[in-house]
C-alpha cells in the first residue's frame, strides 16, 4: 500500500487544528471533503487516527504515533522536489544557512572562484530550524552550532568558540578580565532557548525570561532582568550600550560545524564543504575564535 501524501497532509492539518472546521479552511478545500480523505486514509492504514465526539477532535494513539511519522516524511517528499528543481536549473544557485556570530564570506569568496556563475544566497538560521531547513531544502548547505540533532545529516566540525558571560553594563562583575561560572551562582538568568549556549543542558533553577535570538537576549539582559551566556563572537558582532561582555573560562567551548542533508548529492555542494573547511582558520580569525584541530582534541589559540 502506498501512502498517499495528500491524504497525510490533510490529517496532519487536523491533527494541528484539532478541527476540522479551521483545518478545511486552511487548506481550501470543503469539510466534507476533508472528511472523507481521512476516512479513505484511516481505511488505507487499517487504523482509527482520530475520534469525535461533543468535546471535540482527538487524536487516537495510532494518530499520534502518525503525526509523529508524517512530519520528516513530508519535509523529506518537500526536499526531494526542491532538489530535483535545482538539479534541472543546473544547480546554478545555492543557498548557504547560518547561525549569528558565523562569518561565512571567506568560504563564499573561495567558492566564487571556482564556480563563478553560481549565485550563492545567505540566510539566518536558528537553533530550532537548523536541522529542519537542512532536511526541507529551504537551504543546501549550513554553519550549524551543537547540539543539534544530527538524523540525516552530514555533519563536519570546523572550530571551537569560547562563550562569554552577558551582564547588565552596571553589573558588580562587568568590567572584569574574566570571570567563572562560579561567580555567577544564583544569578537570574535570561534562558536562551538554544541549548549550545547555555552553561548546562538542563533548565537554570532560577530562569525567569526565555528568548529565541541574540537581539532578544541582549534587550533583556540590558534592561536588568538577568544575564545570560554567548558566544564570543557576539562581542564582534553585536554590541549595545547598556551590556557588557565578560569572558567566562571554564565553560566548554561552542562547535562550530557545516551542515548537509545525507541524501544530498551535488558536486556544487561538496565544492562549497571543500571552501568551508579550507577557509576554516580564516572564518575563526573573523570572528576572534579558536580552531579545531582533527583529531587532537585540544584548540590553537587565535585570540
């Protein structure tokens, strides 16, 4: 039996929704007739996906464990279109994803040399699309920060970035050469949802504001409601009046890396990988990093 990716995006609609109302709205089409694909898809999958009843729509366990399915399915179909369009223009265009603080220019400028004609787009990218943009094909290629969850992927290491402490200008520390994690015991915390930037991987005990991005956190940290964790390149390319960066030692450093979908086969693309990794040390000069050496386990100093 082939699933019909129609019928599957239609109940992935609902499921959002929980009704079949707004989802028949969304996707324009009439009610009825959502009604009966995803009555035609529980019978192509000999299974009870949702039930109805006064309180509502609910999704039965065999709904849940298909809308947990239908997401990578249906960005990997997406991906598959994507891709087979750009093979068929020639790939004469290749769109580069990265995270705030990441200088990917000296990689651009090395790959322009070898494909001249090729026009190569940039766009920012969050530590909760990284992954997902990746295996979509909304970007072929991206400078990524760990964690992230590597499922499908081809993933290479580049350099290492220390993280810096972000405190209110007025703060008692700011100013200071460097600081411990130690110093900053029961500090309020801005809580950056991006795990790579945090100083442990689980939820700080006093975390009062969660924010998305660097602008965020840096607006919440000046107005004094806590300080937060960065990396050092934030010092390069973001500043604000009211906040100060102090470097904090004994905090692991971030991992920068180039991201690739594994199904992903393209000589422009591998050309692009080959740019990024030759122009590494470069990259972490821009932005006052530290490089990774394979295999060694320790940093070079380029500070």
């Amino acid at each position: 039996m082939d699933l019909d990716l129609r019928k599957l995006r239609y109940f992935v609609a609902v499921a959002d929704k929980l009704h079949f109302g707004r989802a028949a709205d969304e996707l324009h089409i009439a009610q009825p007739v959502l009604s009966r694909q995803i009555r035609a898809l529980e019978q192509d999958l000999g299974a009870s996906l949702l039930t109805r009843d006064s309180h509502g729509v609910m999704l039965t366990d065999a709904g849940r464990q298909l809308l947990i399915d239908a997401g990578p399915l249906l960005a990997s179909a997406h991906a598959v279109r994507h891709r087979v369009t750009v093979a068929a223009r020639g790939s004469q265009r290749l769109t580069v994803g990265f995270r705030a603080g990441i200088a990917l220019i000296p990689a651009v400028r090395q790959f322009a040399t070898q494909h001249p004609n090729v026009i190569v787009d940039v766009q920012r990218i969050e530590w909760d699309n990284q992954a997902t943009m990746l295996l979509d094909g909304r970007i072929d290629v991206g400078y990524v920060r760990l964690p992230i969850d590597e499922t499908g992927l081809r993933v290479t290491p580049l350099y290492t970035e220390p993280r810096v402490a972000v405190l209110p200008s007025g703060h008692r520390l700011a100013g200071k050469e460097q600081i411990t994690e130690a110093d900053l015991a029961g500090e309020p915390l801005v809580w950056h949802m991006d795990a790579s930037t945090q100083p442990t991987r689980r939820p700080h005990p006093n975390a009062g504001y969660l924010v998305r991005g660097v602008d965020e956190t840096l607006e919440h940290v000046a107005a004094g409601r806590g300080i937060s964790f960065l990396a050092r390149s934030a010092i390069v390319f973001y500043s604000h009046p009211d906040v100060s960066y102090v470097p904090i030692q004994d905090l692991a450093p971030e991992q920068v890396c180039l991201a690739v979908a594994a199904s992903r086969t393209s000589p422009v693309v591998d050309d692009f990988v080959a740019a990024a990794q030759a122009t590494a040390e470069t990259t972490a000069e821009c932005g006052n990093y530290e490089m990774w050496q394979p295999g060694s386990g320790t940093v070079a100093k380029r500070i």
